[in-house]
C-alpha cells in the first residue's frame, strides 16, 4: 500500500502539484483500499482518489481527480463501501471533522 500511495503522490508532484495532504486505508479483511492526496496548484484545489489491489505489484484500479467538496463527499462514500467498521475508527472520524 505504501509503495503505491508513494508513486501517485511522485507523479502528481512531477506534474506541478502540490500535496497537501496524502492517506492510505486498508481493512485486514479486503485485498484493496483507497488512496486519498489533497493537492494544489496555481490557486486550485482538488483531490484525487486512487483504489488500489494488494497483490505483487503496485496496482491501481481507478483514479478519480475531484474538486475539493465532491472529493470530501466521494471519499467518505468510499470508505463507507469498503467497510462499515473504519467509520468507528478515530483517525477516520477526526477527519470528517477536519475535513
């Protein structure tokens, strides 16, 4: 997970955005997870989503680049589908209040 999250992050970067903020969730019971980078650039903000499969190689199987509202919005509808036991989790519920 962390090596996937980590190319994203240099791709994005390499093409003049700014990360604000990057996170990875994953649940022990699902082969796959999300990615979610927060980024800026020349006055613009926006998230990009990522769903990811654990395997042998880095593999992303969907990216989602969201204006900064609907990609809150997205995110959380994400996590929700992935499991409904992350929302109980506290870094999860800090950043819906964050966030």
């Amino acid at each position: 997970p962390a090596t996937t999250l980590n190319e994203l992050v240099k791709v994005v970067e390499d093409a003049g955005w700014k990360v604000t903020f990057k996170a990875n969730w994953w649940t022990a019971d699902i082969p796959y997870g999300l990615i979610r980078i927060d980024l800026q650039k020349d006055g613009r903000e926006k998230i990009l989503l990522g769903k990811w499969i654990l395997g042998e190689k880095c593999e992303l199987i969907r990216i989602e680049s969201l204006d900064l509202e609907r990609g809150k919005d997205e995110f959380f509808r994400m996590v929700d589908s992935i499991t409904s036991t992350l929302i109980h989790d506290p870094v999860i519920r800090t950043m819906r209040e964050q966030y």
